[in-house]
C-alpha cells in the first residue's frame, strides 16, 4: 500500500503537464494528483444517494469561494432553492455566492408529460441558457446534475445521444471544467452509458452497506493522461461537506521531537530511558482484560493537563462520569481538568459509526480542540465496525494524522489472552513506537500484574518486567524479585522482601555491635595513651629541673674561677675554655 | 375533461390565441415551424391566434425564463393551461394534440 502510495508521487511529479483543476474537497486532490483535469469535463456517477450532487456542488462552491473559479450549476432534477438549502448545512451560502455573481444557477424543468413532439427538434436552447450562464458570472466550471433526465423527457434518444456528443465537445471548446453527473446504470457506469462521451476523467462514488454500518467509497475509474489513486477510497458528507480518506498519507515525513514528556507515572518515566514518551509518538498500551489500561492511559492524561495542555480521550467502552469515577478511587481527580477545558472526553460505542465515520470524527475533534495528546481507549472494538482489515488501516490513517501534527497519541488495546502476548489484535504494531504490555501473572494462588516495555524507538528503555501496583494513590511500579523459582510477584514478593529485609537487619544490627566494640577499644586505647603521656611529661619536666639546678650551679664555680684567675692575673678564658 | 375536448375541436372558448415561437436563429428547422405553424393557424384559428417569434440567440435569458432546451419550441401562452410543441411542427396531426385543437388519441 505504502508502495503504491510511493509510485503516486514518483508519477505524479513527471505528469504536472495536465493542467487540472484543484476541487478544494479534502483528501481528492491528494488521490487525483492536483484536482480534476482541467477544461475537460469529468464523469461523477453512482447509485442513487451517493452523493453526486453534493459533490458537483461542493466543486462548485469551493471553486468559487477559494479559487476565484466561478461556476454555472445545471440542475436538471432540483430547483436552485432546494439546491441551496442542500448545502446551507454544509456552511455554503449559496445565495450569496449567486447575489455576488460568482455562481449561476439554471435549473432545466423538462416534463415530458407537458411536451409534444411534433418533428425535428435540437437542444439549442440548452447550449443557449449554459453559454448564457456560463457568460454571465465569467464561469471556469460547470455541474451538468444529472444530464441523463433529459432521456426521460424526449422520447428521440439517438438525437439525443448526439446532442451530448455535441455539448460535451462545446464545453471542451469553451473551456470550462465540467463535472458531468450520471446515475448508476445495470452493468455499465451509467444508464445512458455517458462514459462513451465523457472519457476523460471518470469518478465512481458508491455507498455500500455492510453489517448494518454504510460506509461511503470514492475510486477514479479512470483519468486520460494522468495517474491517480486506483483504490476505493472511503469518504464522507458531513457538516463540512465531502471529505475524501487517502487510505495512506503519501509520504512519511514527519517531524520527529527531542522533546520528552512524563507518563504520569514516575517509576515507567525511568523505565523510559528516565525521561518518559516522546513527544509526536504513538504509544500502545496493551494487555488483556483488567490489567490496568485504562489506569495507565488515564495518568498520562492527568501528566498532560499538569502541563497545562489539552488532552483528547477518546472512550469506547466508558462514560465520562464512569471513567471519572473509577479514576478517582486510585487517586486521579480527572474533575478539574475537564472544567478547565485541558480534558475533553468523547464517550462512544465504537459500533455506533462505521470505521470512517470514527475517523473522521476524530479528525475534526482534532481539528477543533486541538489537543496535545490523543488517547483512543481501547482500539480494539473498531474491528466491530468493520473488518480487521479495515481496522488497521483506519488507525494507520489516524496515526499518520496525529504524528503529522506532532501529538501524542496513545491506544489501549485489549488482547485476547493466553498465547499472542507479543501480537496486537489490530496489526498496528508496525506503526507503533512505544508498546508497553500490561499482563497478569498467576503465582502462589494470586493474580498480579505485572508491565514491561516491549519496545520503543529511539531511547534506551528498561528490559525489566516490573510489577505494576494499582493503589489508592495511583499507579505504582515494583521490582519484582527474581529468585531461582522465577518471578515472584504479590505476596510472595512480600514474603520474599520480607525475609530479605529480616536478614538485612540481623547484618546491620551485627554491624552496629562491631562498631560499638571498635569505638569501646579505641577509648580504652586512648586513656592509656593519656596516662603515659602524663607520666611522661612528669618525668620530663623533672629532668629539666634538674638540668637547670645543674647549670646554674656550673655558672657558679665558673664565676668563682675566673675571679680566682683575675687575681692570679691568668689568662682566664682559654684556661676556662680547655677545661671545658 | 371529455365536454371540454368536445368544445376544443369546435374551437376554444376564448377568442385569442397566443401563441410564442421560440427559434435559435434562422435555421431551416426554425423556417419549417413557422411555415407549419402559419398554416395549421389559418386553418383552424382563422383570425384568432397572434404569433410572436423570439429568436433565442439575440435574447437567450428569455430561454432560461420560460424553460427552453429544445429548439424550435412553441408554446401555447393562451388559452391557458400553457402548452408546450417542440419540433418543426411538420406532424401536423402531434401539433393539433399539442396545441389541443384535437383530442388526444391516447387519453
């Protein structure tokens, strides 16, 4: 898919040479390559309610209000002031457009109950009144809705047939771009087989029913001189009008952020390499039934209006108050974020719109609340609303929307348990940055919880499986005790600690008494040091005594010799220095 | 309805017929049905019709106006209830049904 979605832009550069005409419906232009081809007309046929003339409508309107495009709208089944009350709902002021002359509007009344034919006719009156239109407000497009009745009121239809022939190649020559609507005939595109004149650019629309859910598909049957999206493309009318679902974005170029954002639980933010989720990353919660993901989900949204940013939670399983409720008994009072507006709850039954519906909706959530985060819980119940199939490309559409828009997206997904722990019920795990897989563990007769990370792009991320303590106070991750009888959880990982943190007391208390007995011998150790050192300076300050009672009595005889000496009239000093 | 059409095959209840031809230049087509109309008019409504030829080209509003796609189309303004005959008016049996001179063969 990704492939053919590659081969599209490849091609799609080296066929810019056909001009066309951009149609302004969201997501067309990206599956045409830039519009309809331009100055040619293009067929738009399918059954009836699919949505024909909304979409010439819309071609119209939008050519007019956002690319100065006027238009002529030709209707041959609805009255314009039916027609502008169709799209008045859609946000199109018809009127207006008209009152500014950007848009003409001509409907052709033909009854054939009111008309006899009575020899050679043409439909000269039809080319007058379109260049008539087409004059007056300027028009670069034309809607012809639905051509095909005029088959119903005249009777000649090999006159008919190239009359058609005649009109689509005037609008050819004039110009304009036409989109040509048709009903869907038995076995061919169309009753009158248009397809035959209209050769250029050919738009199937269909609506289909499937399980009681109707999902809308657009595919271009054909497009002369041009390539184009060959897949059926699920598209839906709602107050913006149509809007057409690539089922892959065409490239994958979004930006990836450094930035880092908390999991609203502290010891999962270590986990993560000590930082948390990136920020624009997808993030899958999975994990089977009553393993806390709903908990988890809930405390990263709680981190996020911490933040001051707004958050999107997307419920399919429980009310806003249930949800709220239960949050509350672990400790997260989701209460004050929802009034401040960061918190914004959407509670629905998955099986209540189809896959498209779902993602449109989510879309334009998107669009209005702009949140930082998304939380879609669980994804799991969209396979009610259609296949698996479609499942998993409707949430590879939202996980390229939400990462081309830089937020936050984190899934629930509820596995089915027992042996696929390491598989997503929704094959989305490709597209998937952080998985983080929730499970029980059955040990000693108790069932514990336990998470571990089983992948995330881009930073280095525990290998532990840690237990995983839903409390009164929130969520809370243990280290489990990995013994030789294996992982230990629950009581048995309290026992376990528990005899641990016994012996560990046994070690400090012996510790303790070495230590008091160190401290005993290193003061009896310093008393006697002490008491020598006493009896030392005693003894020392008794021999210095006795050194200066020795000195001094030195100095006496040495006086009285040299006064000896001086009556003699020796030579005292030298006499006094030999003796020395 | 049947009173009525027996009236209508002697000769409608009102004196003046008005009658519009709405043509796309002079095409041969155009010529035919005004040459056909002329004569269907002389025959039946001696001196109680007035045509009015509106050439679509020079004025094309009036063809969005009174809802004309075929060209030649003739419509029945009076009496009332308006009628209208698209084509050169050349079966002149078709155009005396359209135009109600005569009853309707299938009703």
């Amino acid at each position: 898919m990704r492939r053919s979605a590659r081969e599209l832009e490849a091609v799609g550069s080296a066929v810019k040479a056909l001009p066309k005409a951009p149609t302004g419906i969201a997501g067309l232009d990206e599956i045409t390559l830039g519009g309809l081809p331009r100055g040619r007309p293009t067929l738009i046929c399918g059954a009836a309610g699919c949505g024909k003339t909304l979409f010439g409508l819309e071609f119209l309107l939008r050519g007019a209000s956002q690319f100065d495009e006027p238009g002529v709208f030709m209707a041959f089944e609805e009255t314009g002031e039916e027609l502008a009350q169709n799209v008045r709902s859609l946000g199109f002021d018809l009127d207006k457009l008209v009152a500014e002359n950007k848009i003409a509007v001509d409907h052709v009344h033909v009854e054939r109950s009111e008309i006899e034919e009575t020899g050679e006719y043409d439909l000269e009156g039809l080319f007058l009144r379109l260049g008539l239109a087409i004059d007056t407000v300027g028009a670069k497009r034309v809607v012809l809705d639905t051509i095909e009745t005029l088959f119903g009121g005249f009777s000649d239809a090999a006159l008919l047939r190239s009359e058609l022939r005649r009109l689509f190649r005037w609008l050819k020559d004039r110009g304009v771009t036409a989109v040509i609507t048709g009903e869907r005939g038995e076995g061919a595109l169309t009753r009158q087989g248009l397809e035959e004149y209209v050769s250029d650019c050919v738009i199937l629309l269909d609506n289909r029913v499937r399980e009681q859910i109707t999902t809308r598909r657009l595919r271009i049957v054909k497009y002369r001189g041009s390539s184009h999206g060959t897949n059926e493309y699920p598209f839906l009318i709602d107050e913006q009008g149509i809007s057409v679902l690539p089922v892959t974005s065409l490239a994958l170029n979004h930006a990836a952020s450094e930035e880092r954002i908390a999991t609203g639980v502290p010891q999962l933010d270590t986990m993560l390499g000590g930082e948390g989720y990136y920020r624009g990353s997808s993030i899958l919660v999975s994990g089977t039934a009553g393993t806390g993901k709903t908990s988890l989900a809930a405390h990263f949204a709680h981190a996020t209006c911490q933040r001051g940013e707004r958050c999107l939670y997307l419920a399919f399983e429980e009310s806003q108050a249930q949800l709220a409720r239960n949050m509350r008994t672990i400790g997260l009072d989701l209460a004050p974020w929802l009034k401040k507006g960061l918190l914004r709850f959407e509670a629905a039954r998955p099986a209540l719109y189809g896959l498209e519906m779902h993602l449109a909706r989510t879309h334009k959530l998107v669009e209005e609340f702009e949140p930082r985060v998304v939380i879609i819980d669980p994804i799991s119940n969209f396979t009610g609303g259609g296949s698996e199939r479609d499942a998993e490309t409707m949430l590879l559409r939202l996980v390229d929307f939400l990462k081309a828009r830089q937020i936050t997206a984190l899934f629930t997904n509820l596995t089915s348990g027992g042996d696929a722990w390491e598989s997503t019920d929704v094959g989305v795990s490709s597209v998937i940055d952080t998985w983080i897989l929730l499970r029980d563990t059955e040990l000693g007769g108790e069932r514990n919880r336990a998470l571990y990370v089983l992948k995330s792009r881009g930073m280095k991320h525990s290998n532990q499986i840690r237990e995983f303590i839903i409390t009164p106070e929130g969520i809370r991750l243990e280290e489990v005790y990995v013994g030789p009888e294996g992982v230990l959880t629950g009581s048995m990982r309290a026992a376990q600690e528990a005899r641990e943190k016994a012996a560990a007391t046994v070690r400090a208390q012996e510790a303790e008494r070495k230590q008091r007995e160190l401290a005993r011998r290193r003061a009896a150790l310093e008393a006697q040091i002490a008491a020598l050192r006493a009896e030392f300076e005693s003894s020392e300050a008794e021999a210095a005594q006795v050194i200066a009672q020795d000195r001094a009595r030195e100095q006496t005889i040495d006086a009285e010799r040299a006064a000896a000496a001086k009556r003699r009239g020796a030579d005292a000093p030298v006499a006094n220095r030999k003796r020395k | 309805m049947t009173t009525r059409s027996s009236k209508a095959q002697a000769g409608p209840e009102v004196d003046k017929w008005n009658l519009r031809l709405y043509t796309a230049g002079q095409t041969p087509k155009s010529l035919a049905a005004f040459r056909n109309l002329k004569k269907v008019c002389e025959e039946h409504l001696p001196g109680r019709y007035s045509i009015e030829v509106i050439d679509l080209m020079a004025n094309p509003r009036l063809a969005r106006d009174d809802q004309i796609v075929a060209i030649p189309t003739l419509v029945r303004k009076l009496p009332a209830p308006l009628r209208k005959i698209i084509g050169d008016l050349s079966d002149t049996e078709r155009t005396l049904i359209g135009l109600q001179l005569r009853p309707h063969q299938d009703r």
